[in-house]
C-alpha cells in the first residue's frame, strides 16, 4: 500500500510541478509591460500597426496592468504632434481582453493551487520512506508530460494556425477572438508571431521544470540504491 501511494505521490508531484511552472510563467509574462511592449514592437513594428513607436511601452503597461487585475478598463489614448487625440480599442476587442483576463485569473489562482499541492505531495512522499516507489512515479509522470507536450511541439511545427484555432476555441465560448487586422489595432499589435515568441519562453520554463524533476528522480532513485547498499554491508 506505502510502494503505491508513494508512487501515485511522485507521479502527481510531477504534474503539480509542471503546471505550477505552467501558470506561472503565463501569469508572468502577461504582468510584464515591458515584456508585452518589446515583443509588440519586435513583431508588429509601427508601420504595420499605425501605433507610433513611442507608445508602444504605455500599452503594454497598460494591457499588463489590466490583465492582472491592475486596472479596470482596457482601453489606450494618445495624442499626435497636433494635439489630435486617438482612441485605441474598440468595445469588441476590449470584450476579448475581458476574456483573457478571467483565464490569467485563473493562472494566478492555479499557481497557488498547483504550488501547495507540490509542497504537500513532496512531504508526503518522504513521510512514507518509499523512495525507490516515489522516483518512480516521477519519472512515469515525466514520460506521460514529455509524451503530451512533444504532442503538442509536433503539432505546433506541423500546424501552428489550427493549434491556435482550436486552442481559442477551447478556451473562449465566443468568437470574440475573431478579429480583422485591417480594423482592430489589438490583433495587428498582437500577432501570431507574437505568441509564438511568448509560447516558446513559456515551452522553456516547463522544459527546465522537467529537467529539474528528472534530475531530482534520478537523485532520489539513486539515493535509495546507495542506502540499500550501505545495508547489506552494514549487515555483512
């Protein structure tokens, strides 16, 4: 019973490590203005988006600032060399940031979620002196996420335009998300290169996540193999 429990705590310590690491890194990013504007300007440069370069850190203070709970209204107004004042979003797409503000919501809430649940199930693997069976759960946890996230690699490289698709299907219950570049400032300052970009940092940080658990696994496996070892010459 204590060789199964330890290895269902190893196993789900994995997946609580991954998305901790998950939710952070997403909520992270979305709470870094500096990050959003230098990643605007990289992949939507002004020319493409009629936003004037030196606005370009007020918005993505601004859309940080609103996605985590910073500030209650999205929306952005600047004023050209005449005093000429420019209103930057419209209700629709200001509708869609509302939406993406209730999932990095629920980033932020999952990361508490997800980093309590890894404390106490590293806890209680070691309360239960299975090591052998804890290093092995983790290494079948990290076999099961290698195999979901190359998945998704895969499809990514293969497909990026309908992992995109069908993840804002998946995540949002309208089609809000739905935008034309030819009217929507939001879509033309964020496009899909954009999120390639941050999706890659985020595809990061879980990577280093799996290397640390892996190395940890392996750590806690062969500290077990030692520990045997040094029982029996004891005994001998």
């Amino acid at each position: 019973m204590k060789t199964a429990a330890a290895r269902l705590c190893g196993f789900l310590l994995v997946w609580a490590v991954i998305l901790f690491t998950l939710a952070a890194a997403v909520y992270g990013i979305a709470g870094n203005g500096d990050l959003l504007s230098r990643e605007m300007l990289r992949h939507a440069p002004p020319e493409t988006t009629g936003l004037p370069e030196t606005e370009y850190p007020g918005v993505g203070r601004m859309t940080a600032a609103y996605l985590t709970g910073q500030e209650d209204t999205f929306q952005y107004i600047w004023t050209d060399a005449n005093d000429r004042g420019y209103v930057g979003f419209q209700k629709h797409e200001a509708d869609h940031m509302a939406d993406c503000r209730g999932l990095i919501g629920l980033a932020g809430t999952l990361r508490w979620i997800t980093g309590a649940a890894a404390l106490l199930l590293a806890g209680a693997g070691l309360l239960l002196r299975q090591r052998k069976a804890f290093a092995g759960g983790m290494l079948t946890g990290l076999c099961a996420a290698g195999a979901l996230f190359a998945g998704i690699a895969v499809w990514a490289l293969v497909n990026f335009d309908g992992l995109f698709v069908t993840f804002h299907r998946v995540a949002f219950t309208n089609d809000g998300w739905l935008l034309d570049p030819r009217t929507d400032l939001l879509i033309r300052l964020m496009p899909v290169n954009f999120f390639v970009s941050l999706g890659t940092r985020i595809m990061i940080w879980v990577l280093v996540a799996g290397i640390v658990l892996f190395c940890t696994g392996k750590s806690v496996h062969h500290a077990e193999i030692r520990s045997k070892h040094e029982k029996t010459d004891t005994a001998e």
